[in-house]
C-alpha cells in the first residue's frame, strides 16, 4: 500500500485535487512500491543476423532466459510507465547491396506495423480480432491507442500527426490526443465531433445510434447508469455522478474521490454541438536505403537522451524523471562505397571527379584552385536530434577541405566550424553535427523546427595536384528520437520475424537482432485460483469484494502488487470501465489480492462479469494473467423513467418504473440534493467544492461537510410529497436489504415555494414568515484557468404580489415581515422568480391577524 501513502501524503500537502494531480504525476517513477533493479552483469548477450534477397522473407528467432520487456513493463496509462529490465539492445537494416531498398518494414510478431495511419488503425483492429461493427471498432482504437502513449508534452505540435505521435514521441497531451484519435477514427469509417470539456480536450465518436465520449488523454469513459452504454459529452456535463462514480486518470493513479469531483467540473457544456478538428495526416514511416546506409533502432536505457523539444519543453523537469526515461534514440548511418557506381548517385556534384581504385581517393576536385562540391542528402521517418560526419580525406598541406549544411534544400548554407583533424590521426576529419539539430539534452533547449532531413555538402579545394588530394572514406551518422513502444522488441519463446520491402530490382539487406538473455528472476506463477466470489458463482449484491489467492514466486521474491480487470465479455478485450482496471496498490483496501468494487450500483443484477489478476514481484517481474473467472450478482436493477406524475400548489407526486432486470424490489429510498448531479449519500460527506478563496459559492473552502441526502422509504414505486430539494434519485432494495444503484436524477420543477405559511399574527407584534422556494446550487464547474467552483447557484427573487401595506418581502433572502396595525383577513401573495425567463411560483394563503 506504499503508493497508496504516498497519494495520502500528497492530499495531507496539497489538498487541491489539481495541485494533487501534478504533485503525483511528477513523483511518479512508473515501478509499483518494493520493486527493485534487475541486474545484467550475468546476462548472455546474443544475435541473430540474417542476409535477406526477396522482397518477402519471414523466419524465427528464440530469445531465451526468463525476463522480457512485456513481462516487466507497468500497465500504460496516465503517467509515464516503467520497465524494469530491457533485453534489446539494438536492432538493424542495413543495404548491402547495389541497389536503392525502398520501404523495408520489419514486424515481430505481427505488432507495431505503424508506417501510415492505415496502418495503425489496422494494428488496432486486428490487435482485437477485426471487429466488423462500429462500437468494437471504436473500441479496439480507444484502447489500442492508450496502451501506446503516455501524458507529457515538450510543447510542440509535433504529436498532432498520428504516425509521428507513435514511432517518434510515444507522448502527447490532450491536445494532441484530440486530434490524433479523431483521424485514427475518421480513416476507420467512424464519425466524430468536438467534445467540450473546459481546459481540456475529448472527442466524441458516433455509433450504435449516439455519441460517445472516450478520453483518450486521461484514459477515462463513463458509462450511464445501465452500465452498458458509454455516455456522451452531454450526458456528463448534464450528470456529473457518470464523472465522480469512475476512477480517474487511469490504472496508475491511486484512487483519490477530490479529482474525480475535479474531473467532472470540466462538463457543463449546453450549447450546440458539432465539429472536428482538421486533420493533421501527413507523415508516414517511408524510407529509402542507399547502398551502405543502415537504420538502427536503439533500446539502450543511458543517460544523455536527446529528444526534440519545442521552446523551454523538458519532458524530465516539467513532467517527470519517469517521462525522461522513455525517449530511445537509434541511429541514421551513411557510409557510401564510394569507389562503386551506386556511390555516385548524390544529390548534387560540382568540379570533381570520381575514382575507382580502392585504397586512391574515390572523390577529387577536378582543378587545383577551384573548388569541387559534393551534396548528400539525410532523410529519415524519425527526428534528426544529433549527429556526426567522419571522412578520411587526403591531404597535401595547402589542401583544404570545408563542410557545410543545409536545412532549406541548398538556398543557403551553414558552416560546420568544428569540423577538425580527429587528434594526431593523419586525413581523419571528424564534426559534431548536434549544435545543428534541435534536441534537449542537459537541460539545453533549442528552439527550432523539428528536422527530419538535410543536406550535408562536402567542398575539397586542392593548392597543388588535386590528383593527390581526395575522399577515401565518409560515414555520416544522425541520432534519431524513437518511441519504445513502436520498436521492435523480442519476446520470450518464439518470435515470427516479417520482413518486407517495395523495392525493385534485386536487394541485399542485412537484418541483425541483438539482444540479452536473463534469468536474474523468474516471474511469479499465475494466480492459482479465486477466493471470491467463486468461479462461476452468484454473489449477492452489486459491490463486490473481490479477493484471490496470493500468487507464489519460485525465487521467494515478495509480491508487491497486483494487476485486476473486470469486464462484461468472456475473453476480456477491455475493462468494462476504469473502475475494473485497477493495480491493488493504489486503492484502500489493506491486503493487496483484494479489491472492493468503490460504490454500489456499478455491476448488473443478473449480468455474468469476467475478471482475471496477475501478480508482481519484488523484481518487477508480472505473472502471466490468471485463469478468466465470471460471476453473477445478484441484487434489484436500478429503477427507471422517474417522472412527476401529479402536481397542485404544495406537493409533487414522485412515479417510477422498477426495473426488470434483478432481484424484485420491496421497497425504495428516495434522496434528494440542491446539487444537480449529486451522488447519494445515507451519512454525511465530504465534497471537494473548489479551490477559489474569495469566489463561487464556497469561497475559500477547499473541501465542504454536505449532510446526507436520503429523504424517505416508500413500498410502492411512487410518493407524494411537498419537495423541498432540487433533484432526486430512486433507489430499489430487494428482500435482503441489498440496494440497486441510483437512477439517474430528476429535476423538481422550479421555482416551487415549499416554506409553511405563517398564517397568524397579532396586532402590534412583530410578523415573520421566511419563504422558501426550491433552487439548484448547480453543479462544480471549471472555468477559465481551471477556477474550479459551484458558480452557478439559483438565486430565487422574491416580491409581495398582494397584501396589506404595513407587510414588505426582502426580495434577497424572502423573509416576508411587518408589525400588523389592524386585526383581520388578509389575502397574501408571495412570488418567487426565477432566471433570465421569469418563471415563477406564486403562493397564496390566508393571514388571520388578532386583535
């Protein structure tokens, strides 16, 4: 339970749920609690080369030993996620051959073939089973992205192109995701608009007949109360329960009901709705390889990562040490053969002359005295964020040779004014190309575009005998920023490896895997079996207490947490909400291979459910998954189509439908809240109610005491009754006492004077009667800057339609009040209005004033 201290020590320090949320995503390190390094001293390293020559070639490749990237990798979500031991080192194509390799694609396993849109999106849908109908496509995309992409950004539009987002970055905000996914959903066929959540951005998408809010940013969807349907953006900004009844930010947040509270004030949006962003589809992942030149993916975990940054971006200091740690970098090589035919093919070439001969200059400058000129060009799929040039040139003592660069395809040109001998080595010239490339490292930003291509020109200028002088030897080499999740990593076992290209003519490409094998810790073993509910069991009620076996580890390593997931479909493709996706770590309960369902009412009467656990250990190894267990709860269906069936001057008459799913109610609790989208609440509560000092209707108080809400039991699906709040929910309650959730809330008409009349007063005695009339407080909203409060409290008007003269209402607080001067009968009206429209309720009664 150590992140679960830590999240109470950040409340303790930081009781704003938004100064909460930061405080934990940068202390975040992505490693449950307990876990410890894994060492490699002992690992056998290993390699696989292969000499390729069609245009299809698949084989296989074995790694060995008992540790993979997937089986120590945390659960991805909000936060930066973690491995704790990474068997790659490096994979490489390289061109051997003669000929241009255009395109060639490598593909572990049939994952991250990610080279155009259409390609993630087929990833997608193929990662779960090709689903035919638009739901399950939606679906497979929402979920599918968020395992591939963590919360931080280095303030750069950069992430908006899907293809650059998931090769390049691995990370994207909000922002981003808004775009991203709605082209990822647009290119699978499926419609989408603009949500409208304040200060932060989620797209819907349409199918089965509605829209669809899926949050592809904080990981977060809500499901009405049938727990079936994922709501829309309306749905929520009109109920804000749907937001405060599910876990927020994700499977590596702790539990924490203040943001949940925070989450929901960001949905009050009542206006039109329409819209999309514009797509930003323009990258893919082609590439040409000339002969000698190589494109090497690196996994290498190493201090001095470089990473393009836009402005002061620094993914380490402005989101977390774990966020720096997930940027890769691999390598961009060009060593041309230059005494061969294929060598010449350059972007450009000026007074020189080439050469055949290995061990002679295979480039001269064609006259002494003028200079000779070669262009090539760099062009990757990947961002350029460093590199280097090595030639061995030649040199009499008034030869001279310059190198410069181009980012604007020749117009201008930069000098590279480090490019020196390399120490005492005799025609050795060496340049460190990373002051021309935008990239952060040691805290240093650069503020220039992202490069993805240059030009690099070589000018040899010989004083004598240019025959003497010329190029031997070039190897260009560029570092590259690389996402981890698109690499192409090995698993343990078998690994089919594909191989394809669109080259034509003949190729020879090398293709080498290097890797290390470990057997430092082996991972627990699977989570035997449930101690409940049991396999295939009833369980009464809908708040389950799930609880399972403790895993064992063949080393003796501690377990030190636990993954669950709990969904409504036999094979489990998703949780059925992020309630069910969980790490036991970061809820309350003491033991971790235990887990309480957080609320009643989020599970189905009559429903089977699916869940399955694995288990960590001490060395930050998972198990594999557990076996798939279902059960079945048992407990009344919430009820349904709540209505006022009735209505006259003093009472309201509350209708509802039992649900016919579940256990047959015999009675109901009715609650009843000022607050539109409250949660029920038999005992007094707490609710986080802004972070404003001196605004919104609870100035200055962070977190606010609000009093039960449960009004009354009644046996039959209807009451009457004089309302004295502003909304209600209807809970069922079966023979056993076990309860449904709560329905979805119902507005009591207003204004609606509620207040007895003070019908009796006596001559020369103060008067006094305070009206009441029903008004919302409304509901937490985020405005501008994320001012978070109930900005938006009813306000009733208060006026005196009839009466005598010696009565006067205070229109503010509607106490009505006066000294009578006369005894009698006095006709009394009151009103109440309410809003810009004017409605109104009016009271009348008779005042009997005494003698």
């Amino acid at each position: 339970m150590l992140l679960l201290l830590t999240a109470l020590a950040l409340s303790a320090e930081t009781p704003d749920p938004l100064a909460k949320k930061e405080a934990w995503r940068r202390q975040f390190s992505g490693l449950s609690a307990g876990v410890q390094p894994i060492p490699e001293a002992n690992a056998t390293p290993r390699e696989d080369v292969k000499r390729v020559t069609e245009p299809s070639f698949e084989y296989s490749i074995r790694m060995g030993g008992a540790l993979d990237g997937p089986s120590t990798r945390s659960p991805r979500g909000y936060a930066a996620w973690a491995q704790n031991f990474q068997p790659m080192r490096r994979v490489r194509i390289e061109n051997l051959g003669e000929t241009d390799l255009v395109n060639p694609r490598l593909s572990v396993n049939g994952k991250r073939q990610w080279g155009t849109v259409q390609d993630l999106v087929d990833s997608a849908l193929r990662a779960y089973g090709n689903p035919t109908n638009d739901a399950d496509k939606a679906r497979a995309i929402y979920h599918y992205y968020i395992q591939n992409r963590f919360h931080a950004s280095t303030f750069s539009r950069e992430n908006d192109d899907p293809v650059k987002m998931l090769n390049v970055y691995g990370y994207s905000i909000c922002n981003n995701d808004g775009t991203i996914t709605m082209d990822l959903y647009r290119t699978a066929g499926l419609k989408v608009r603009y949500g409208y959540p304040a200060g932060h951005v989620a797209p819907e998408v349409f199918y089965d007949e509605r829209w669809h809010l899926l949050d592809s940013d904080q990981s977060m969807y809500f499901l009405l109360p049938d727990n079936r349907t994922i709501a829309g953006d309306e749905d929520v900004a009109h109920d804000h329960d749907l937001v405060k009844r599910v876990h927020s930010y994700s499977v590596n947040f702790p539990d924490d009901p203040f943001l949940d509270e925070f989450c929901a004030s960001a949905y009050f949006y009542e206006g039109r709705r329409g819209g999309q962003y514009s797509s930003k589809i323009k990258h893919t992942m082609d590439l040409t390889l000339r002969p000698g030149e190589a494109l090497e993916w690196g996994f290498a975990r190493k201090e001095g990562r470089k990473f393009y940054a836009h402005g002061s971006g620094d993914l380490r200091n402005i989101v977390s040490a774990a966020a720096g740690r997930l940027v890769y970098n691999g390598r961009w090589i060009y060593t041309p053969p230059l005494h061969s035919a294929a060598a010449r093919r350059v972007h450009s070439q000026e007074g020189v002359s080439w050469g055949t001969r290995p061990g002679e200059p295979a480039v001269r400058p064609s006259a002494a005295g003028a200079p000779g000129h070669v262009v090539w060009k760099i062009a990757a799929p990947y961002v350029l964020v460093g590199g280097s040039a090595r030639a061995e040139i030649a040199l009499g003592e008034t030869d001279r040779t310059e190198l410069s660069l181009s980012f604007d395809d020749g117009k201008t040109w930069t000098k590279v004014e480090n490019w020196a001998k390399e120490g005492s080595a005799n025609g050795v010239m060496t340049a460190d190309l990373d002051p021309w490339f935008p990239h952060q490292i040691r805290g240093r930003p650069r503020d220039e575009a992202a490069r993805y291509s240059y030009l690099l020109r070589l000018t040899l200028l010989a004083g004598a005998n240019p025959e003497r002088m010329g190029l031997k030897a070039l190897t260009i080499e560029n570092v590259l920023q690389m996402a981890p999740l698109s690499l192409p990593e090995l698993e343990l076992g078998e690994n089919k490896i594909a191989y394809r290209d669109q080259t034509t003519g003949p190729r020879v490409a090398q293709v080498s895997f290097h890797w290390i094998e470990s057997s430092a810790a082996q991972p627990p073993k699977a989570v035997a079996a449930p101690v409940h509910p049991a396999d295939a069991a009833h369980v009464e009620g809908t708040q389950v207490v799930f609880e399972w076996k403790p895993a064992e580890d063949p080393d003796g390593n501690a377990i030190v947490d636990y993954e669950f997931q709990l969904g409504d479909r036999p094979d489990l493709p998703w949780p059925l909400s992020p309630n069910f996706h969980k790490l036991s770590s970061n809820t309350a309960d003491e033991k971790l291979q235990v887990y309480t369902t957080p609320r009643i009412g989020l599970l189905n009467p009559g429903q089977p459910y699916y869940w399955r656990v694995r288990a960590l250990n001490a060395k930050g190894v998972w198990s594999p998954w557990s076996k798939i267990w279902s059960f079945t709860p048992d407990a009344p269906g919430v009820p349904r189509n709540l209505r006022w069936s009735a209505r006259d001057e003093r009472s309201l008459t509350l209708a509802w439908d039992a649900h016919p799913d579940g256990q047959s109610p015999v009675r109901y609790e009715i609650y009843a809240s000022n607050e539109k989208g409250f949660t029920v609440q038999r005992e007094p509560y707490l609710a986080y109610t802004g972070n404003q000092k001196s605004a919104g209707l609870f100035p200055g108080a962070l977190v606010t005491r609000f009093e039960a809400n449960f009004l009354q039991t009644v046996e039959r699906a209807e009451a009457t009754f004089r309302p004295t709040r502003a909304f209600y929910r209807v809970v069922a309650v079966d023979a056993k006492g076990w309860r449904s959730g709560a329905s979805e809330f119902l507005a009591a008409p207003r204004p609606f004077i509620f207040s007895e009349p003070v019908a009796a007063g006596v001559v020369g005695q103060p008067y006094r009667y305070q009206v009441q009339s029903l008004a919302s407080i409304g509901d937490l909203r985020s405005h501008k800057g994320y001012t978070v409060a109930f900005w938006d409290a009813e306000q009733p008007v208060y006026t005196l339609a009839q009466g005598p003269d010696w009565l006067k209402m205070d229109a503010k607080s509607g106490l009505l009040s006066g000294t009578p001067n006369a005894a009698g009968a006095f006709e009394i009206a009151v009103n109440a209005v309410l809003g810009d429209k004017g409605d109104q309720a009016t009271q009348r009664f008779t005042l009997r004033v005494n003698p």
